[in-house]
C-alpha cells in the first residue's frame, strides 16, 4: 500500500479577523482630519495587515497514512503512531468534538496527582480549525460557522486511552482509510 496524504482543512478566521480590523484602522486614519492620531491609526492597520499576512504562513498540519504507520506533523512537531497502537477512527461533529476535550480536561482537573494524563492541549495539537468560540468572531460571522461534513473532525483513538483530534479536509475518507488499514494490520497478525 502506497502512502496517502490526507491534507488538512484551514481556518481563514483568524486572517479575516486581522484584514477587517487593518481596513478599518487604515480608512480611519485617512477620513480623520490631519492630527496627530492619522499616522498612528495607519501604522496600527499596516502592523495588523502584516499580522494577516504572518498567519497565513503558520505551520501546516499534514496527515500520512502508511502500511504500518500514521505520520502527524506539524512544522517542526512530529509523531509518527504505529497502526497496532490505534484503537480506531471515528468522525464526529463539531460539537462532540468540543464536549470530548471539555469532559477530557474535567477528568484531568479531577484526577489524582499521581496519575499521568494529558493536558487538553495534547488533544488538538494536529488540528488546524479553533475549536475555541469567540464572542466577537460569532458576532461578524467568523466564528466556527463551518456547515455539514466540512464541520467534522476525526477521532483518532489509541490504545493507552489517549486520543487525537485531527481535521482533515475529507474527514470520512481519512477515517475510512484508518479503518481499512488497521483491519489489514489486524487480519496480518492473526495469520
């Protein structure tokens, strides 16, 4: 079996977000009459257009599947996961992805000290759409507005409990993928 890549959906919001607000302060600062306050506007939306410019070059999330293995990466973080410690794959919505991380970290904040678990945190770092809400965002229509299938993400269980929220752009065809794979690695070692 050849290696397939299964590329990762982006989130633009954060883009948007800073070229509304450079528009804005740039337009502001050439309708305000001459003063002071001009220049200091106008730098403050070419420093925020520069921001939107810096976002769109953030490390890209990339999922390889191989025969034995599933590479995750992101810039300069990688993970390599053999497929016998994958549990399975299943695709879920927006909003059961979001319980799963807030009921994830409820039972970290209940657990003993001398158990070890993973900070929430650990769950997402493959995932490349905010899971976080934002009120103003909500407000000018960026917030996580995403419709139908483009609103599921994958989660990749494993056998120590642990699990993984990846975001690919084809989220069922990912999970299928997995699913053949780990039967093919099941069907082998019971030969």
């Amino acid at each position: 079996m050849a290696d397939k890549q299964f590329h990762p959906r982006r989130s633009y919001r954060y883009q948007v977000l800073f070229a509304l607000a450079a528009m804005a302060l740039i337009l502001s600062g050439f309708l305000l009459p001459g003063g002071t306050g001009a220049p200091v506007l106008i730098g403050m939306g070419v420093g925020f257009a520069g921001a939107a410019f810096v976002a769109q070059y953030r490390p890209k999330v990339e999922y390889v599947l191989g025969p034995d293995r599933l590479e995750l990466r992101r810039g300069a973080l990688r993970e390599e996961l053999p497929l016998p410690v994958l549990l399975d794959a299943n695709v879920v919505d927006l909003e059961t992805a979001k319980s799963y991380i807030r009921q994830h970290a409820q039972g970290i904040h209940a657990a003993s000290p001398d158990q070890s678990t993973v900070a929430p945190g650990g769950l997402t770092k493959y995932c490349s759409v905010p899971l976080k809400r934002w009120f103003l965002l909500d407000k000018i229509g960026l917030g996580n507005g995403l419709q139908g299938k483009r609103r599921s993400l994958v989660l990749l269980r494993l056998r120590d409990g642990y699990g993984l929220l990846l975001s690919p752009r084809h989220s069922d065809a990912m999970a299928s993928a997995i699913g053949k794979a780990l039967r093919a690695v099941r069907g082998a070692q019971t030969d």
